[in-house]
C-alpha cells in the first residue's frame, strides 16, 4: 500500500486552448465573482470551498499528516497550516480571516489551546474529538473524470458558470509518494479582482482557483488560494507572517493600490520566503516583452520614445519602473485626474516617488493633450479611454497596448483602423494577448528549483527579456510579438532565467 508523503493541489480539469482558458479562467471566472458577491452562499455552489478545510497546528508535519488522514479516509481536501503564535488572540484572528477560503476549519491539534476561544464565523469549527467527522464537517467531494468542454452550452460565462457548477470549482487536492513541497500561497483580500472591483475575498476565490489552475498546469507548481477576510494592509502582512511557514512563497493578487505596495514592501523586509505581487510584476514583464519587440519591428529604441501610461495604480506603476529599468526616458503616467506629475495634491506616496523619474517637464495636462506626439501607449485603466482622434495623434507606427479588462482603453481593431502599427490586449480574442500566465507559473518554478528567496528588479527584467526572445526574428509580426499564453516553451524558458548569473 503506498505511503502518502505529501498533498499537492491540482487542476480538476485540463487547459490545452486558449477557448478552455476562458472558461476556467479570465473572462468566464468574472461570472462566477459576480453570482458569489450577490450571495455569499454561493460561494459553495462554484468553488471548492464546500469541500475544503484548513487544518491549524504549531508545527507543519502535524497539520500535514492530519491533512493526508481528511484526503484518505473521508476524500476531504485538506490544506495544512503552521500558525507561529500559541497566542490565543493570534490563533482567533488567523481563523476568521481566513474563513472565506474555506468550509470547516480543523483545530483538533490545537484542543488545550482552542477549546476557550469564541469563534466569530460562520462554518464549522472542530476544536476537539468527535465521533463522526464526516457528519460534522459535511464535505462534499465532487469529481470530474474524462471532462468534455463539448457538454457546456452558451456563452464563456455561462459554461464558467456551468463547469464550476458541477465540478464544485476547478482545484482539488491529491496525495502523492513525494516530500511535501510546500504550497505557494495566492493571497488575496479582494479589493481589485479583475475589473471586478473591491469584491471581497468570498467573491474572490474563483479567480484564485483559475490561478491555481495556471500554477499547475502551466508551471507543474502548488499553489494554494488564500482570500482573506480583512483588507487593512497591518492585519493583512500580520496574517502571511503568522502562517509563512506554511508556504514556499506567496504570490499577493487582487489587492488595490497603493496598500499594495505597503503590504509587498513590509513582506519582503520581514518573510523568510519570496513575494511576488502578480498584477504588479507579472504585468510589468510581460509587458516589457512584448514592448521590446514591438519596438524592434518598428525600428525605434526604448531610450528614444516617449511613453504615455493611462493608469497609475499598482500595474502601471510597476510596469512604468520596469521599463525605466530597461532604459526608457520619457514616460508620462495619466489618471482619471490628469497627468501625474511632481507636487501634484492628489498624488499618493507611489505617485510622489514615481515623478522622480518620470514626467520630467512636469506637463500638467491631459491625457487627449498629453497622447499627442507619442510613440507607446500603454494602457492599465478603464474602457473607452481612447479615440480616434488621439490614435492619429501619436508618432509614425504608433504601438497601442490598451490592457484594461474585459474592456480596453480602444478596441485593438478600432485602434489598427486608425492607424496604429501594432496593438496588444489582455484579450484572446485578438492578436497579440499580454497575460501574465506566462509569467508567473515559470517564475515561481524557477524559484522554488533555485530556492531563491527575494524576486529582485534583475530577475524580473532577465525574465522579460527571455520571453521576448521566446519569439524569433523570423516569426515576429505585427500580430505575434509575444507567445500563446499556453505555450509549453515558456515556462522552462522564465523557470531557467529566474537564476541570474
């Protein structure tokens, strides 16, 4: 009989085309979020939550061996946790901040420590032995053997809607013969899902399976979602430091500007594992790739062309100082108040470091004012930003990255009429997608094979510029500048470039 070692998170169903990615991830996952913000409830109906019960100890192989037992004799999908505080406050505020990810919560390790506390959430919590477990934690295991996308009717979010259904979400756990690796945690509090908005972390957890989905699938990485009850950035760096040592890494997601820099920044200063920040520095590489090879197809360098970003929250921000790494000059960043620019009033600490660099002329204008005469514009804000006026405005062969979701800045086709020379979207519904899964899932591969344990500004421009290299000279066009966000090459290509020499 084989000697189980280990849980890893899987996919429940296979992502082999850019129509499946669709359904189990970014846009049909929206649909999902939507239904669980409207009912909370829901969130048992379209996720793995119903089956799904943290296991809370002091020391990881405890929790763990607890975790093997749930998965092995009542089919449970169990995640293993490590709290570093005996504190009982401690033990209190990591239980109901981690409640939304979740439909039981083991403390049965914990029982001399846990049996006084009051609990304040709203599913089950075991704080001792009990006679049934199956009765008391009421887990519903739903399978899904030989999948057919076929059988799914409608639109992309009516089969999202339909395969989160009868599968209970998209992730599973599975026991395995290896040493346990420890999960990568995907963190979120729920405050930018998408262009969801500040959905909460209940409303999250779909778009946090889709990305453990990707982990797997693409990178051969568990991961495990994490959405959190709290949104203040103290609580939530105090709650990733109190179980850091059940992960390998954490990757934050969904969590707005500007606390996300502060909950990045003191993460990375005070874990012990490595941080990534997705929306920041996933974005910010793929998109530096596929710049770099527009530029060449247009013959223009980075150090000559000015740059103009609509958005500056986190994404953009984070693409901006990439760039700038790279060897860009002038870059101008715009929001919904205009250009940012040094000593402006609404500017935030991001805003106030970001003008050091950039917008050095101080222009003060708007974005209509601030396009004209640009060479790159990359847009990380909101639909129907851009017209055709402004397209016609910019310099000879003008690159138009209009990266807002579900909706862009100006459709890639509306912007190619006009006369932009290459377009990019975060869409796959046209050429030249900028996802970040093909990003993160090599990334974290090769940080956990080199056991990195800080993501530095060198390992992501190393990053970007392998991906841009993944398309050769003679398959660059002005519809392919970046490679299928499913191509198999490109995680061992980000995985083996993580190590810097």
């Amino acid at each position: 009989m084989a000697k189980y070692n280990g849980i890893k998170i899987v996919s429940k169903v296979k992502v082999t085309n850019k129509n499946e990615l669709a359904i189990v991830y970014t846009p049909g996952v929206a649909a999902s979020c939507l239904k669980i913000k409207e009912d909370s409830e829901k969130s048992f109906v379209y996720t793995n939550r119903e089956n799904s019960v943290a296991v809370l100890s002091f020391e990881y192989e405890k929790s763990l061996e607890r975790a093997i037992f749930l998965k092995s004799t009542l089919n449970i999908d169990a995640y293993p946790f490590e709290i570093s505080s005996k504190l009982p406050e401690k033990i209190k505020f990591v239980v109901e901040n981690i409640e939304p990810s979740f439909g039981a919560i083991d403390l049965s390790i914990l029982e001399n420590e846990v049996k006084d506390i009051d609990f304040n959430v709203n599913i089950p919590v075991l704080k001792g032995k009990t006679d049934n477990l199956k009765e008391f934690f009421l887990c519903i295991s739903k399978n899904v053997f030989m999948f057919d996308y076929n059988t799914l009717k409608g639109n992309t979010s009516e089969k999202s809607l339909q395969l989160r259904e009868m599968a209970g979400g998209v992730i599973e756990t599975q026991l395995t013969e290896d040493v346990q690796q420890k999960p990568v945690g995907i963190v979120s509090d729920g405050s930018a899902v998408l262009g969801l908005g500040d959905i909460g972390g209940v409303a999250g957890m779909p778009v946090m399976e889709g990305k453990a989905v990707l982990f797997q699938e693409l990178g051969g990485v568990s991961a495990m979602p994490l959405c959190i009850k709290t949104q203040i950035p103290e609580k939530i760096i105090e709650l990733v430091l109190l179980l850091q040592n059940s992960f390998s890494g954490i990757n934050l997601e969904d969590i707005k500007a500007p606390k996300c820099f502060e909950v990045e920044g003191k993460l990375i200063e005070k874990a012990d594992i490595p941080i990534f920040h997705d929306d920041q520095h996933g974005t910010a590489i793929v998109v530096l790739a596929g710049l770099l090879n527009a530029l060449h197809l247009a013959g223009k360098k980075i150090e000559d062309v000015k740059i103009i970003f609509s958005g500056a929250g986190a994404a953009a921000i984070a693409v901006c100082k990439l760039i700038l790494l790279a060897g860009a000059k002038n870059i101008i960043l715009f929001d919904s108040k205009g250009s940012v620019y040094k000593g402006r009033e609404k500017n935030n600490f991001a805003h106030d470091e970001i003008t050091k660099y950039t917008n050095l002329n101080n222009f003060k204008g708007d974005l209509k004012e601030g396009i004209k005469g640009a060479d790159v514009f990359i847009g990380l804000s909101a639909p129907n930003l851009v017209d055709e006026k402004m397209i016609k405005s910019m310099n000879n062969k003008p690159i138009v990255f209009a990266l807002a979701n579900p909706i862009p800045e100006i459709l890639p086709d509306k912007a190619r009429e006009y006369g932009a020379y290459i377009t990019a979207s975060g869409r796959s519904d046209f050429p030249n997608q900028i996802n970040n899964s093909l990003v993160f899932p090599g990334l974290f591969n090769g940080v956990l094979k080199y056991n990195i344990k800080k993501i530095t500004d060198e390992i992501k421009l190393n990053c970007a510029l392998a991906l841009a290299s993944t398309v050769k000279d003679s398959e660059l066009s002005v519809d392919y500048i970046l490679p299928d966000a499913l191509d198999v090459r490109v995680s061992r290509i980000i995985s083996d470039n993580v190590l810097i020499d």
